[in-house]
C-alpha cells in the first residue's frame, strides 16, 4: 500500500535550517508529482512547494520563495524540502502529498522555531 513517511521536523532557532525528508514507497514514484503542504493551529492546510514528475519543475508558495528548495531522488523514492531562514510562526506541522485518482498524506512532521 501506498505509505509517505516524513522525517527532519523538530526545534531550530530563528535564521536556521532543516531539511524534511519524505520517503515513499508502494507506487512509481518517478510517475508523480510531490508536493509539501504546511497546517498550522487553527488555519487550513496550504501548498508550500510542488515538484512535477519527468520535467522536476519546480513552485513555490509566495511566504517561501528564496528561503525554501523542494527537490527529489526517484532512485531513493524520496522528496526533500530545504528550508532556510527559518521564521518564528505557530508550529506548523509539514505534511508530504501525493496527488492521484486517489490522495495520500503522509503523516506529518513538526518544525518549531523558537529561541
């Protein structure tokens, strides 16, 4: 079955980095696009970036654009979301989506950024 396990969250202090990772497995994952979306407490879930299968073109969400890079390595079945220049915001979770004639979510990985 299809299975999207995210890793890499935890606590960075403001201006820092981390890299999430999403490995998945149980479908071709080079014939799909993969994106990351974001849920903060009490707020909708929304897209931070987008990588298109085949092309590896890539988008972004406008609050992330220079500080964010989504990339991906079909031999690993993993998508990647470098994130630099961490800001304070409400403990968003980081979510992996695959987009199909079914969706799947992975389960999440916290990101706080805190002094």
């Amino acid at each position: 079955q299809v299975q999207l396990v995210e890793s890499g969250g935890g606590l960075v202090q403001p201006g820092g980095s981390l890299r999430l990772s999403c490995e998945a497995s149980g479908f071709h994952f080079s014939a799909y696009t993969m994106s990351w979306y974001r849920q903060a407490p009490g707020k909708e879930r929304e897209l931070v970036a987008r990588i298109l299968n085949v092309s590896g073109s890539k988008q972004y969400a406008d609050f992330v654009k220079g500080r964010f890079t989504i990339s991906r390595d079909d031999a690993k079945n993993t998508v990647y979301l470098q994130m630099n220049n961490l800001q304070p915001e409400a403990t968003p979770i980081y979510y992996c989506f695959r987009p199909g004639r079914r969706n799947f979510w992975g389960q999440g990985t916290q990101v706080t950024v805190s002094s």
